[in-house]
C-alpha cells in the first residue's frame, strides 16, 4: 500500500514538473500552427510550387521557432536575474540596517490587520530567521515570487513545440515530395491544420482554466484569420508581379 501512495506521488511529481511548463508547450505550438499554416496559405494563393512551400515552411519552422525559444529563454533568465538581485539588496538591507526592515514587516502586518502582542510575536518569529525574512519581503513588499523553472527548459519547450506542432500543416506537402501521392494538399493540410488547433487549443483551456469549446473556438479563428490574410497577399502579390511583367 505504502509503496502504491509513493508510486502515486512520484507520479503527480512528474506531472507537475511538465505542468509547470505546459503553457510554453501551449503558446509555442500555436505560434508555430499558425506561422507556419499562413505561410503554406500565402504560398498557395501565389500559386507556388509543393517543394517551394516545403522550403518556405521549414525555413519559417526553424528561423521562427529558434528566434521565439530563445526570446522565451532570455525573457525567463532576465525575470530569475531580476529576482535575485533584489533578493540581494533585501539580504543587504536586513544585515545592515535590521531594525528599518523590523518596522517594514511591522507595517506589512498592521495593515493586514494585526496589533499589539500579537503583532510582535509574528515580528519576532519572521525576523528570527533570515530566509524566511527575506520570503517575507519578497512578497509581500516588493510583490515578487521566484519562478522556479529552469530557462533552459522554458525555451527548449518552447522550441520543441513550435517545430512539432508547426509541422502539422507541411505533413501532406512532405508526404507528396517524397512518395509522389497526394491531391487537394491545402485542404488536407487546412484539415490537418484545424486538428492541430483543437490539440493545442484543448491544451489552452486546461492552463487558462477556460471553457474547452471557446478555447478550440479562439484557437481556430485566429489560424483562419491568419490563413485568410497570408493567402489574399500571396494572391494579391502574385497579380501585381504578374502584370508588371517582372520574373
């Protein structure tokens, strides 16, 4: 029984450790779903080659999704350096200038609703010990919490699932160069496209703790909007080259 309840922890261990880096799961792969979708859009309505849609796809697919994991890696990597360097300047604060930081904490707890006695007890059983003064500090004076996820990790997540999700509406274009099959390619990959949006679009609603339908429902309508523009250009584009005569 014992060893059931820690198999049960270990596992809720793991699920939480990839919860707590589900929604740059969720926000790369709808990044990567929709770019990559407008592009094979903006490539059909200029009428361009399967293998030029390939060419433009993966190079959005790896151009993009580096450039938008690395900006997730720097982003989370400044907010850590950020928190410990005030983190810092409390530690600073509390060993030089101890009682200023005492009266700081006294202020926090009166407001909140505590005095006399027992607003004393609470100073000196915060300020007994330095890391649970500094915590103190941190949150309820300068609002900040520690993110305690790994940079790396963020931005390798969030890669990941650009490229995977992001791949969806080039499958039937892959599939086509390789083995010479295949028909109708924007509709199967407009299809194909529309499940990868509900995916990621369900995986929205449980970080957002939205309702399921209006998740999928935004998740859709944005690619299609995106989709709509992408190919009107490419079509738009595509005429004014063609008239003006330049090859």
């Amino acid at each position: 029984m014992e060893h059931q309840e820690d198999q049960l922890h270990q596992q809720n261990g793991l699920l939480k450790s990839f919860e707590g880096y589900l929604g740059e799961f969720v926000y790369g792969g709808i990044d990567g779903c929709v770019t990559t979708f407008a592009v094979v859009a903006g490539a059909v309505g200029a009428s361009l080659e399967s293998s030029v849609i390939i060419i433009l796809g993966f190079a959005n697919l790896l151009a993009d999704g580096f450039a938008m994991s690395v900006g997730a890696f720097l982003s989370a990597k400044s907010q850590k350096e950020n928190f410990y360097k005030h983190k810092n300047i409390e530690l600073w604060e509390i060993e030089n200038v101890p009682e200023k930081e005492k009266e700081e904490i006294r202020v926090i707890y009166r407001e909140k609703g505590f005095d006399g006695e027992i607003l004393e007890e609470i100073v000196q059983t915060i300020t007994a010990d330095v890391d649970r003064w500094v915590n103190i500090m941190m949150k309820e004076e300068l609002e900040m919490m520690e993110d305690k996820r790994n940079p790396l990790l963020i931005g390798s997540t969030t890669f990941a699932s650009f490229i995977l999700i992001g791949f969806v509406p080039l499958i039937v274009y892959v599939v086509k160069y390789v083995t010479g099959w295949g028909e109708n390619l924007f509709l199967w990959s407009s299809i194909l496209t529309a499940v990868g949006f509900t995916f990621i679009g369900s995986l929205k609603a449980y970080v957002t703790q939205n309702k399921i339908w209006r998740s999928i429902l935004e998740t859709l309508l944005l690619g299609t909007l995106a989709a709509l523009v992408a190919y009107f250009v490419g079509d738009l584009l595509e005429n004014l080259v063609l008239n003006s005569g330049i090859k």
